[in-house]
C-alpha cells in the first residue's frame, strides 16, 4: 500500500462547507474528491476541466471601461434608460 502524506491548503469556510454537503451526497469524503481530481489530472496531464478568464475582465477592456467613465464624468455625461415600450 502507498504511503500517504496530509496535504494543507486554504479555502474559503462557505465553499469547503458547500463542497463537503456534495460529497456527502455523492456518498464520499473531502479526501476522496480531491484524490478523485488528482489521480485525472496525473493520468490525462490536464486540468479535467476548463479553466478560462473572463473577457470582461480582461486589461483592455478594463482600461477601455475606465476612460469611458472619465470621458463621461468630463463632459457631465448622464446615463439613460431604454424605453422598451
């Protein structure tokens, strides 16, 4: 049998809560999930599932998103409502 290790790392109290309510439904440990993750990524050499940014986010938009609210602040600009009658 192989020698097994503990491993610490820190989440978030409500997500490690919500993450321990699933796997007690799924009829598993904390342990068992993270194993379960561990042992995919080790055999497929991946993530077993995207991992992607926002574009929202991304530093060109932020930026873009940040001159139009100086460019608006300026010029007294005012938002509008859509009247979508």
């Amino acid at each position: 049998m192989a020698q097994t290790v503990n491993v610490n790392f820190r989440m978030d109290s409500a997500l490690k809560q919500q993450m321990d309510s699933i796997c007690e439904e799924l009829g598993m440990s904390l342990t068992t999930a993270f194993t379960i993750f561990a042992r995919k990524v080790c055999r497929e050499k991946k993530i077993p599932f995207e991992v992607s940014v926002d574009p929202f986010y991304s530093k060109e938009n932020m930026d873009r998103l940040r001159r139009s609210i100086a460019q608006m602040e300026a010029t007294g600009g005012t938002i509008h409502e859509v009247d979508n009658a």
